[in-house]
C-alpha cells in the first residue's frame, strides 16, 4: 500500500528542514502582512509584527497538534495574529486598559470571535491566499503543458473542449492535468486548508 506523500506541516514535523520552514515563512508572510496593513500604518512595524508570529508559529508548531476540526490551523493562526498584535498596541499605549469603543480594541475583539464576521473572512481570504500561493510553489513539477492545461481550465474557467482545441489535446488529457495538479495542491496543502476548501469553484467538475 503506497505511503501517503507528506504535506508541508507534516515535513516540518517530521524532517524540521530549513528549506521547508523557508517555504512556510514565505508562504504565510504576505498573507499577514495585507492584513496588518488595515490597522498598522508603519511597515517597520509590520514587519516586526510579521516577525513576531512566525516566531511563535515556528517555536510553537511541533507542539501544534491538528485536531481534526475544519480550519484548525488557520484558527490557531489567527490567534496567534490576534495577541502578538494586542501585545503591539498595549506596548504603545494604543489598546485602553478596559472598555470604550477605541477602534484597534473593537478590532481584536472581532479577530478573536472565532464565529464572527473577521473572523470568516480571515478564513475565506486564508483559504484562497494560501491555495494560489501553494499553486505557485509547485508549478515547476509539472510540464508547461500539464500547466496549462490546468491553468486554462482550473483557474481561467474556460471548457475543458475550448482547452484541448486550443492546446491540440484531447479532453480526456485537460481532465487528467486538472486532477494531477488538484491532487498534488491536495497533498501540500493537507493540514493548512481542509480537503474541500482548496478547490475554487471553477474546479467542481467530471
């Protein structure tokens, strides 16, 4: 029985290679970054609290244990975002020792409701950041034709019989570069998105 290929969390947990953590950093700091840009206007700052995240994420993470429920670690994420970024603002003097209707207080609040309105569109926008950006990673283990093919079809929403006249191939060759190129996004994203949420919608398909 073939061993199922190891996700970029379970290398990490298992080899702790550098090039795998380089991999992580690089692929969750711009994420974090667009979303510090609503609330920190200075980019020293940003860049601080980005540092200070992926610390607790790469200090942390070996002890992260995936519990099994959707969206555990872009919870656990969004967390950690949550109080390095509350630990920012009380280092300024921003954050009010209690109550009021200051806006950087309001915002925390919202972070931290795991079934409020921020918090979903911090899972939403993970999700599809995370799926492109996981997708640029791995493009180079595909032939350009096996790309393309998935590119035209998956992400440019167009036929699957528009793509193979297009390409010269047949529709049966569009579908098997759709599938081989989902499965592979599938195996490097396990544990970071949840099985259903890395296909966007023009994927639901034969």
């Amino acid at each position: 029985m073939a061993q199922t290929p190891y996700s970029l969390l379970d290398r990490i947990g298992h080899a702790n290679k550098t090039a795998d953590w380089d991999r992580l950093v690089a692929l969750y700091s711009p994420l974090l970054r667009t979303w510090l840009r609503k609330q920190v206007p200075q980019e020293a700052d940003i860049d601080d609290i980005v540092q200070d995240v992926l610390a607790v994420v790469v200090a942390k993470l070996p002890e992260f244990r995936h519990n099994g429920s959707d969206g555990a670690f872009r919870s656990w994420l969004r967390a950690i975002l949550a109080f390095r970024l509350k630990s920012f603002w009380r280092q300024r003097q921003r954050l009010p020792v209690a109550g009021g209707d200051d806006r950087c207080e309001q915002f925390l609040r919202a972070l931290e409701e795991p079934d409020g309105d921020l918090a979903r569109r911090w899972d939403e926008e993970h999700d599809r950041f995370i799926a492109a950006r996981l997708l640029e990673q791995i493009r180079s283990e595909f032939t350009p034709a096996t790309w393309n093919a998935f590119h035209c079809y998956v992400i440019d929403g167009r036929s699957p019989a528009d793509v193979a006249m297009e390409l010269g191939v047949s529709t049966n060759v569009v579908f098997i570069a759709r599938s081989r190129v989902l499965r592979r996004l599938r195996e490097e994203a396990r544990g970071l998105i949840d099985p259903g949420d890395t296909l966007p919608p023009s994927t639901q398909g034969p």
